[in-house]
C-alpha cells in the first residue's frame, strides 16, 4: 500500500486491524453450520477468508473504469515511445559534430511523436527505408539523391535547438501562430523524406534530380499535407501550429526540441 507511509502509517495499520475484526465477526456469524466437525476459531477462519476473496473481487469489479484505462493508455503510449525512439536512432548517422544534448532531444522528441498518432504514422512510414537523420546546426533540409528515373536516398540535415518563425504573409488568416518548434519543423522534413522515398514516381515528376532547390509544384503540395497534419495534430492537442502557404521565415534558436 502506497499510501500507508510516513504519519499516515499507523492509521493504516489500525485500519486493516479494524477490518480484520470485523471480517472475523461476520464470518464467526455466517460460518458453515453444517461443518461441525472443525473447530469454531479453524471455521471463522475459513469463511473469513473467503469472504476477503468475495469483497476482493467486488471491489476490483467494481473500481473506475477510468483508472484501468490509464494504465492501458500509459502503457501504450510508453510502448509507442520506445517504438519512435528506436525508429529515430535507426535513422540518425552520428558525426563529431552532434550537439551534446542530442540524446536527450531525441528522447524528448519521440515522446513527443509518439502521443501524436499522425505523427508516429509518418515516422513509421519511414522506418527501415534508405533515409539518414543528421545533425547540423541551424538547417532543416531534406537532400534527395537520384536519377531521373530512381530515388536512391534521402538525408534529412535537422537541428533539434532551431525553431522556424515564418513570415506572417506566409500564414494563413486562422493560423494560431507563424512559429513551429523544432520538432514541427522535423514534421515538415520527414513529409519531403515520404513523398521521395515511398511515392517515388510522382516525387521524380515534379522534381528535377539534379536541383539543389524544390521546384514550387512540390514545396506547395508538402506545405498543403503539412496544413492536414497539423490541422489534425492541433485538433487534438489544442497546441497552436502553423498553417501556411509559403516557405518565407527564418531560423531562430529553441530552448527545447518542442519549444517555439
Ligand atoms: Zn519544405
């Protein structure tokens, strides 16, 4: 019993003692008259332990459903952290020159993903594909390498200590704020990694392999899944995201891989 610590600990004790009695009583009353043969202290003790097992069992049948789901809710959540954590660790290539909190950034933004289904469905999405995750101070960008005819990789360049504060042009009119934390920002990254990686025909379509730059056909359609995705993101949430319908912002740095 947690509760049963520190003052409240003799409480406890006579509380459980007063039970004890009173099981006893009861079970002194009600004890199987036809059980002559045992002795009456053997009989009260028989029929007072099946009556801790019935009250027991009432008792768990009958807690609030809520407390059960909890549980459920925080396993689940726990199972799909692990889940987004080693996705993102599969993924990150280590260099000399990662930030010292990255570990720590990238524990923070798993959980993070992992309580946002839509989010976690991306970063599935991606999982085992020939995408890489590195660091690189003040740059969000996803480098596609391909032919015309083939996506071979995809790199995406993330600081996890840089927010992206966009133009307010850029925003639409019921966008709740023109700033998306680093982890957001990420979001937008792992949609470029998607749409090369897993609709590979279409993203050759509209994208020049050989160009360092996103022609505005693609940039456009990412920006579009991205407004879906935070939409639904904040629907659940109530955290304000973005929406808007241009790249225009700059980088500016984050105390938190959530922070804006
Ligand atoms: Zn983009």
């Amino acid at each position: 019993m947690d509760q049963c610590s520190g003052t409240s600990l003799q409480l406890c004790q006579r509380a459980w003692q007063a039970l004890a009695v009173c099981v006893r009583a009861v079970a002194c009353r009600i004890g199987p008259r036809q059980s002559r043969s045992y002795p009456p202290a053997l009989r009260c003790r028989f029929t007072g332990a099946l009556l801790v097992i019935v009250l027991g069992a009432s008792a768990l049948m009958s807690a609030p459903p809520s407390f059960a789901g909890k549980t459920e809710h925080a396993n689940s959540t726990g199972i799909a952290e692990q889940r987004a954590l080693l996705i993102l660790r599969a993924l990150w290539l280590p260099t000399r020159d990662d930030a010292k909190t990255l570990q720590q950034d990238l524990q923070v933004l798993a959980g993070y993903i992992a309580e946002r289904p839509q989010a976690l469905a991306l970063l599935e999405s991606v999982a085992g594909k020939a995408l890489k995750i590195r660091y690189r101070k003040g740059e969000f960008r996803t480098k596609v390498s391909a032919t015309n005819f083939r996506v071979h990789a995809a790199t995406i360049y993330f600081d996890p200590r840089s927010a992206a504060h966009f133009s307010q042009q850029g925003c639409l009119e019921n966008s709740a704020t023109c700033q998306a934390s680093p982890a957001d920002t990420f979001l937008h990254e792992l949609l470029h990694a998607s749409a090369a990686l897993l609709d590979s025909a279409d993203f050759l379509r509209t994208v020049t392999p050989a160009s360092a730059i996103y022609p505005h056909r693609h940039e456009s359609e990412i920006i579009a899944r991205e407004r879906q995705l935070f939409t639904a993101m904040t629907a659940a949430d109530s955290r304000p995201r973005p929406l808007r319908s241009s790249h225009a912002g700059k980088l500016v740095p984050a105390r938190c891989v959530t922070c804006i």
